[in-house]
C-alpha cells in the first residue's frame, strides 16, 4: 500500500511501449544470473549498460546482518508530502521492506553481490497480494563504487495493472525491475541520515550515472554505516 493507504500508482499505455522498448534493446546483453527466483520474488545479478569505466566495486562483500541494517534504513515518503530540508527532516517515512522481505533479501543481495562482477548491479523483485487491490510489485537494485552503496527502487507496492477502453493490462517488469511503473509518486530516503550522501554531491562523478528519477536513488556512505566493519572486494 502507498503512504496514503493507497498503491503507488498504475500502469498506462505509454509505460507498457517503453517497456516493450527497453526489453528489445535488451535481446543482445548477457543473461541474467539467477540467486533466488520463484513466482513471487527473484534476485538477478544483471549486465549494467552504464557501468563505465573501471565498473562498480564488485565483487562485494557484505554479511547479512549489514545487509540488514541497509534495508532496515531504506524508507519512502509520498513524493507530495516531502517537506523541511533535502533529507526531509519533517517527512512522515515509511520502512521501504518488511521485516519478513529484510530476512528474506538480506542473504540473497549478500550472495549477488559477493558473485557480481565489475560490469553488473544486482536487482530485485517483489510481490505481496494485497486484499484489496491484488497484486502490489517493490523492485530495484544497488551496486557499490567508490565505496558508496547505490540503493535505486523503482517501485515500491505498485500495481502493475490499469485498464484502459475497458481493456485490462498488466506490465510484468521482473525483467526490468529499474522500470518504474508510476513516475514521481514516491521519493526515497535513508536513516541514520548521517550516512546518507545527498545525490547532488555526487551527480557527475565517476559512478554517478543517469538511472531513473533522482528521487528514487540514495547512496549510502559505507565507511561510515560500517565504520568497524570494512567491506572487502
């Protein structure tokens, strides 16, 4: 459910052709490699187009108490209700994952991340059959660079249906799980905020690349969630 009590949103026509567009020009990369899939969930490590240069910082690794505390920190807000400073310091936030997903994922990015190589990210995809509205869909990935932590979610309880002249479309986006589904319902926010690095320190250096809406990615300072506890390639 959205912060409001209500999904993040539909799926519109002009969606459903982009997304036909982004799977064509898919066809020639490198087959997924699959951690964890059944027919709710899946964890990818997929081939990153804009993993330029020297690439990400994988193979990465992470025990699953840290991956842990990484998605216990990821919180969303309703994008129209951000108020007070970049970090929204007055922004009613909502955990981005349930504790049950947390214990789930936190083993399976671990396990992505260790095997990723310099030219991939990791991705995930979720769903929770809600009562009332069906299906709701929370996907994205993350890679390291720079010893920074990218953490992108492109849908947080979407639903992925929307019917359209009485005609009733779906858009599976387990294969594209950065395609967001609603544009600008949602923003995307981390805690402790000490560790959080505002996009705008990094937009246009080396690993800051043009994802999706800025507002749907924060980077973490790794250095200093895990100041104890070093992160070794």
């Amino acid at each position: 459910m959205g912060i409001s009590g209500q999904p993040f949103g539909a799926v519109g026509l002009a969606v459903t052709l982009a997304a036909g567009v982004l799977l064509a020009a898919c066809v020639t990369e490198p087959a997924p490699i699959v951690i964890y899939e059944d027919k709710y969930d899946s964890v990818w490590i997929k081939y990153d187009p804009r993993a330029k240069g020297a690439g990400h910082d994988h193979p990465a690794s992470f025990t699953p108490e840290q991956m842990v505390k990484v998605l216990e920190g990821i919180l969303v807000a309703d994008r129209s209700q951000i108020v007070g400073t970049i970090k929204g310091d007055e922004t009613e936030w909502t955990p981005a994952f349930t504790p049950m997903q947390i214990r789930d994922l936190a083993s399976r990015l671990t396990e992505a991340l260790r095997k990723a190589s310099t030219r991939d990210l990791v991705t995930f995809y979720l769903t929770i059959l809600d009562r009332e509205h069906g299906k709701l869909v929370t996907s994205g990935g993350l890679f390291v660079r720079n010893e920074r932590l990218y953490f992108i979610l492109a849908n947080f309880r979407t639903m992925p249906s929307s019917k359209i002249y009485e005609t009733t479309y779906e858009i599976d986006v387990r294969d594209e799980p950065l395609l967001p589904m609603a544009r600008f319902q949602f923003a995307l926010g981390f805690r402790p905020k000490e560790v959080w690095i505002p996009n705008g320190q990094v937009r246009g250096k080396d690993g800051y690349e043009w994802y999706m809406d800025e507002s749907k990615m924060v980077i973490v300072d790794l250095k200093r969630l895990f100041p104890d506890k070093g992160l070794a390639r």
